[in-house]
C-alpha cells in the first residue's frame, strides 16, 4: 500500500484514535467480505471511518474509548466472517490487542467498563475546589 493512500488521521500510542487494517481469509462464500464488512460497521458507534481497500482487506478508524480492534474482530466473528490466522496476522492482532488494552486503562478506563468518559470527568470533579465537600469524618456525617 501507498503511503500517500492513507487518510490524513495517523495512528500512534498516545493517540485515542486508531486507524488499523483487517484482513480476510479468502476462502469464503462471500467472496467481499470487506465490502460486507464494512456496510456492518459504518452504523457501531465509536467506528469513524469503515472502507473497502480490496476484496480482503478493510480499512477501519476508531475512537478507543468507544470500541478496540479486539472488539470488533469479535463482532465480526460473530457475524460469521472469516478472519485471516495467518502467524503473522495473529502476532500483529495480539501486539494491537496489548497496547490498546494497556493505553485504554491508562486513560483511566477499567477492564469491560463502557463508562470511561463518565469516570475521567468525576475525577477530575473530585479534585476541584468546590462548596460541595464535607469535611467531616465519615461517622460524624452520619450522625443524627
């Protein structure tokens, strides 16, 4: 692939959006499966940029507080299509699977919580100077 093809939106580590490349295995009945594809993801929420690059390959772009490769490899899984387990297809998914794991808890999201944004936003609330605290100890607040 060209590297002029490529959309202006770049991937990297501390960038939350993701643009990353699935491929297909060719022996299947449908035989656009990319295509297909995604059709399918264009209307998941978090998904920003779905496109065909040739019949087995697909182009996909991501919010990952919304969604990680992992995720959507398992949906499409679950809708029947065939993903290419080539050696060097799976290194690179677990390679990608690792480090957006890792970069989706340090933004400080927890393992299978869909809330992340809502958790950023209450800590930082936490830690601003507001009329809103109660400084006593906890048994004298429940003090009647």
């Amino acid at each position: 692939m060209n590297p002029r093809d490529r959309p202006a939106m770049r991937s990297n580590s501390d960038n939350p959006l993701k643009i990353r490349e699935i491929g297909f295995c060719p022996l299947h009945p449908d035989r656009n499966q990319a295509g297909t594809a995604a059709q399918l993801l264009r209307d998941c929420e978090g998904i920003l940029l779905a496109e065909r690059i040739d019949d087995t390959q697909l182009r996909v772009g991501y919010d990952i507080h919304h969604a990680t490769l992992a995720a959507i490899e398992e949906l499409l899984e679950g809708f029947g299509f065939h993903l290419d387990n080539s050696l060097l297809s799976r290194m690179r998914r677990a390679l990608i699977k690792y480090t957006e794991e890792t970069q989706y808890i340090n933004l400080g999201c927890e393992g299978g919580e869909s809330n992340c944004t809502l958790k950023i936003f209450i800590n930082s609330y936490r830690q601003r100077e507001h009329g809103c605290r109660d400084d006593r100890p906890r048994h004298w607040r429940r003090y009647l």
